[in-house]
C-alpha cells in the first residue's frame, strides 16, 4: 500500500517553523507569507475552479466511448442515448490571442529633439530587436496572449539571466498559482508576490539540498522539512512511490516583497526609497533570502489581463460568456440526435385482415429476406412512427450568431466565409475592420505590457551591465502601433508613407518605421551603397558627380562622405567609359566653364596649347543639366552660321 502523505501547506509548515525551526526571524517571514496568502485564498480558490473549467473546454482530458469530453455525464453512453461533445471551441481562444500577438510595429522615441539623443535611440532601438530575438519574445508573447485569453490573466516576470550574460523572462502559464497583493484599490502597483507549487522529497533534496522526513502531529504523519537528518523519522519506502492521483507532499513558495533601504529615512509627504526582496521556502525552511537592487524596489512580475473589468484586478476569460451557448448547442445536439435514433432504431409491423390473430405467433412476426405468410385474408402493415418537425437548424444557428455576437469572431475569422466575400477586397477589410474594434482594449492592455516588460527589463539590464548602460538610461520610450492584419492594410500603408515622403511631409526614416522596417539607419546604407553602384543605377551615380564638380567649382566644400560618394560615383563613370573626366579632375566639367560654352559666330579660337573642347572633333557639344534630382541631357552645334552648309 503507498503511504498517503499530507501536503505540507503554508499553514502547516509555518507552525512547524515554529515549533522546529531554529531561526525566528525566518519563522516570522513565513507567518506573514501566511497570512497574506491566507487574505485572497478565497478569490484564489474562485479563480482556480474557474480555470479547471476553462481546462476542460480547452482541453478535455475524459475519454467516453466517443473519445474525448469535455461535459461527460453518468451513464451518457447507455443504450438508447446519444451524447455530443464538440471540441471546436478553443478556436474561441486561439484566434483572438494569434490576432493580438501579431508583432505590432515598434519605434524607440529619443527623449529630446538632437543629434545625439537619436543616436542613442537608435542604438537603444537596435539592442532591443537584437535582445527580442535572442530571448524568443514573440513566441513567448504569443503563450502570454494564449494564456490570457484562456485564464483571463497571467503574468511575465523578469530575471538576470548571468549565464548568457542578459536580461530575460517568463511567462506564468499557470496563473492560479500565482497569488498578487496590490498596493492601493486602484490595481496599479504591486506590494508583493507569491508563487506556489509543490515538489517531490527527492526533488527538495536535489534543488535545495534538504531532507523530507515524518513527524506525528494530531494522530497524522506529516512531512517536515530540515536541514539535517534525525529531525523526525525517515520516509518509508513505499512513500517514494507517488501514484498520479495523490498530491505531492511539499509545496514551495517564492515570496517577493519590498522593503525600506537600510540608508532610508522616511519623510511625511515624500516616497520612501524601497528595496526589492525575495525569500524562497522549501516546506518550513527558509533556503533563500536575498535583495536584489537590480529591481529598484519593483516587483518582477508584470501582470496582464484578458480584457477590462471595472473595479476587479482581473480579467476575463474568452469563455466566460461562451461556456452557457456551448452547453446549450451540445445539449439541442445530443437531444436531436437520440430523437433521431429512437425512430430510426426499429421498425414497427401490424397483422391486419378478418383472421387476424390478437396476439401474432414468432413465426407470423416480418424478418428479413424471409417471406411471410400472414394468412387468408390477412396482410402486414407497417407503422409509421411519429416525427417531431423541430427547427433543429434554425435553433443552431440562432446560437451560432449568440456565440459570434459575444466574441465577435465572425465567418471569415472562423474559416467559414462564402466565396462571395473572399472574392471582395472591401468586403475582407470591413469583416476584419469590425473584429478589430472588438478586440482594442484587449490589445492596448497587451501592448502597455510589452512596454511595461521591457521597462523593467531596462532597468534590471543597465544595472547589471555598465558598458550598456548609456544606452539603456531609460530616457527613451517605445512608441507602439497596431500592426495590419490583412494585405490591403498592408498596400494602403505603404502607399500612404511613400506619398508622404514624396510630399516631404515625413522624412525617409518616419516613412520606413511605419511600413515595418526595424533598422531604418541600416537600410538607409543600404540604399547609399546601391545608388553610387553605376553599373545598377547609373543616372544616380551621374548626378553624384556632377553636383561635386559643381560644388567645387563655386568654391563650397562637400562633406567628407558625400565627397566619398562623389568620388566613388565618379570613378565608375570614368571606367564605364561615360564620364570624359580630364585625368585629376573628379566628375565632369561644371556648365558655365568656358569650353562647354556654345562657339557662336567668329567665336575666339582655342588658346595655344590648350585641349580641344569637347566635341570640337565632331562640331556637337554634349551637355547634361541636373533638375529636380535628375539629369536631363542636350546637344549643342557648335558650327558656325554661313558655314554650315556648301554655298552658303
């Protein structure tokens, strides 16, 4: 037989502290974790029901003769009674939380309006991509919205990964172990934290290297935990051998709470600074208790609610109002389908005629495929059997536009879309247009997380690493927008900046963060590298060089990258063979040098010694002229009138 273990609990393990423990300091921590638990066990022990009942929609873990259920009743499968679980339903919970967790578009806002304070944004900006993508962020977002809509809430919490030498985080996927005690009845600010799970003896000897043994209180053996054999009387052997039904016998618990700094000196009417602590538990002994500055007297969990409940710190799960329109359509369901097969089940004969016997012999009985012979004058009538005409269809559909009305997951959402509305752009957008105005307050309250995540795991970063830390000085702001979720949006944004750009409404930089791109400066290099390559955009290049030579003509200096472009642009122009750049000379001649000026009639001969003008050989001068950004090219005659032609 297994030894059947009580869990040793908070209550229970703070008397053994008591009663056992050597340190009062620790005892007293672990009756205060007490007593504050023991404050909202009631709305905890509320939210948890809940949560079992949201598991069993989601994923319904009872199997019937019909595989898996997510409502099973006794004797659901006797004979004569059908019984229907549609398990369709988590695409109530998965649609709307991949829809939230669509990456939005994301800028870093420097705090003031200079050189240097973009810079520095867009070094910070760059470091946040490059930290979401070594953390994973978007996949864990997306289990954080998952959970959300599932629970209604859950929570992030943020820690120093000092293996890889950064930030992290994770996301509670079990919410009902996580107790939360606010500061103030705004729901604003947290006070403390508490998570609770339970473990094994071998796994308390494994992680915190203490021992589980039995001690007798009131009759019963209950687990005690210490930190040095002989405490109480050793395990049996068969109490290592949990079966899946029995709970674990200890439960750990992971206390975070603030505390004034031991250098403050708290003032009437000014905030005391305040230190982050954290003690963590093993049963009734204290394995662990530290402060963390890196925190600044936050609490490392960061919240997040499913949608927005007025007065209550909590939110909603996607279920809540689903669960009674679900129960209903499988009950129409399952009563139809067993109406359905008592008339179809069995068929029903009669003898009739003037011999026709009261009570019909076994052998008079009809069987198939063998012929009867009712008797003289006799013959077999079938019964028809009666046949409610319920609107069984129409039923079904009135929940089904109940269940669309409450979560706004319309026909194209669900896949189920006529063609007549697939084939129609405005048709698409509308549908999705209308989901979005259902889903905006789950999404901000989504969006203001990431933000407030990040914020902390700023703060947590630059305390831990000083080279970064004039990068992640917390002076710069993360400015979020809602992403689009169809194609159209796409093309209609994309259009919008290009014509703001063009319109010099927006510069290139603003125009590139709303269609999407991460690295606006990166790209932007991008582009100056392509540009100043002839052999791809050559009339680009030629105006590079020609705008140079023009420059320094009139005596203005270029600054030393645009003169390196100039150059570079120059240099492919004179290798294409196109540019005719006299050897030392960048670029071409500017338009008002004298040899590019037209020889009018009796024009001065070239100087001695001098070159030729352009297009002297061949009497054509060849002229190119910059406007607008683009060169724009003519020839010029340069023969002389009287001359041109024999005879004249």
């Amino acid at each position: 037989m297994v030894a059947q273990l009580k869990v040793l609990d908070a209550t229970t393990a703070s008397r053994l502290a008591f009663e056992y423990g050597d340190d009062p300091d620790a005892a007293q921590l672990l009756a205060l974790i007490n007593r504050r638990k023991t404050t909202i066990d009631a709305e905890q022990g509320v939210f948890a029901q809940l949560c079992d009942r949201w598991d069993n929609l989601y994923y319904p873990q009872t199997f019937t003769l019909g595989g898996a259920d997510h409502w099973p009743e006794p004797g659901s499968q006797s004979p004569g009674k059908t019984h229907i679980s549609l398990n369709v339903y988590k695409v109530y919970v998965d649609l709307p939380a991949a829809l939230q967790a669509v990456p939005p578009v994301e800028n870093m806002k420097p705090a003031e309006a200079n050189e240097d304070a973009r810079a520095t944004s867009v070094l910070g900006e760059r470091l946040y991509f490059a930290w979401k993508d070594e953390v994973d962020f978007e996949l864990k977002a997306h289990r954080a919205a998952i959970t959300k809509a599932l629970y209604g809430r859950t929570a992030a919490k943020v820690f120093w990964d000092s293996e890889n030498d950064r930030v992290d985080f994770s996301v509670v996927d079990q919410p009902r172990n996580l107790w939360l005690g606010w500061s103030d009845s705004n729901y604003s600010k947290l006070d403390w934290a508490l998570y609770v799970y339970r473990i094994t003896p071998e796994e308390a000897l494994a992680r915190f290297g203490v021992e589980v043994t039995l001690v007798e209180r009131q009759g019963q053996m209950v687990p005690i935990v210490s930190n040095s054999t002989g405490l109480g009387a050793p395990l049996p052997p068969n109490a290592q051998a949990y079966d899946a039904q029995q709970p674990m016998a200890v439960e750990v618990y992971d206390y975070w709470c603030r505390q004034p700094r031991e250098d403050a000196r708290p003032e009437v009417g000014k905030p005391t600074p305040m230190d982050t602590w954290n003690a963590i538990y093993c049963g009734n002994i204290r394995v662990q208790w530290e402060k963390f500055t890196e925190y600044d007297g936050a609490i490392p969990y960061i919240p997040v609610f499913n949608t927005y409940v007025p007065g209550l710190p909590e939110g909603r799960s996607e279920f809540y109002d689903i669960e009674p329109l679900i129960r209903d359509k499988d009950e129409r369901l399952s009563q139809h389908s067993q109406f359905l097969h008592q008339v179809v089940s069995g068929q029903y004969w009669q003898l009739v005629g003037p011999e026709a016997p009261d009570v019909v012999p076994p052998n008079l009985r009809p069987q198939a495929n063998r012929v009867l012979a009712p008797g003289a004058g006799n013959r077999v009538e079938n019964i028809t059997p009666f046949f409610a005409g319920f609107e069984v269809e129409q039923h079904l559909d009135r929940l089904d536009r109940e269940m669309a009305d409450v979560s706004g997951l319309n026909d194209l959402l669900r896949g189920q879309a006529p063609s007549a509305v697939l084939s129609s752009s405005k048709a698409i957008s509308a549908l999705v247009a209308n989901y979005e105005t259902r889903i905006r307050m789950p999404r901000d309250m989504f969006y203001t997380w990431r933000r407030d995540l990040w914020s902390l795991a700023n703060r947590v970063w630059a305390a831990k690493s000083s080279d970064l830390r004039p990068i992640l000085d917390g002076s710069r702001v993360i400015v979020v927008e809602p992403p689009s979720l169809t194609p159209r949006d796409d093309m209609e944004a994309a259009t919008m900046s290009a014509n703001l750009v063009t319109g010099k409404l927006w510069s290139q930089r603003r125009g590139m963060d709303r269609v999407g791109v991460e690295d606006p400066e990166q790209e932007q290099d991008l582009i100056r590298e392509e540009r100043t390559d002839a052999t791809m955009f050559p009339a680009d290049v030629q105006v590079q060089a020609q705008l140079l030579a023009l420059l320094q003509q009139m005596g203005f200096a270029a600054n030393a990258q645009a003169q390196g472009q100039a150059e570079q642009a120059a240099a492919q122009l004179g290798g294409l063979g196109g540019a005719g750049t006299p050897p030392g000379q960048t670029g071409q001649p500017a338009m008002n040098a004298p040899a590019e000026q037209p020889v009018g009639p009796g024009g001065p001969p070239p100087e001695a010694g001098a070159p030729p003008a352009p297009g002297a050989e061949t009497g054509f001068l060849a002229q190119t002229a910059v406007k607008e950004g683009e060169p724009q090219n003519r020839l010029l005659s340069q023969t002389q009138f009287g001359q041109g032609a024999p005879g004249g």
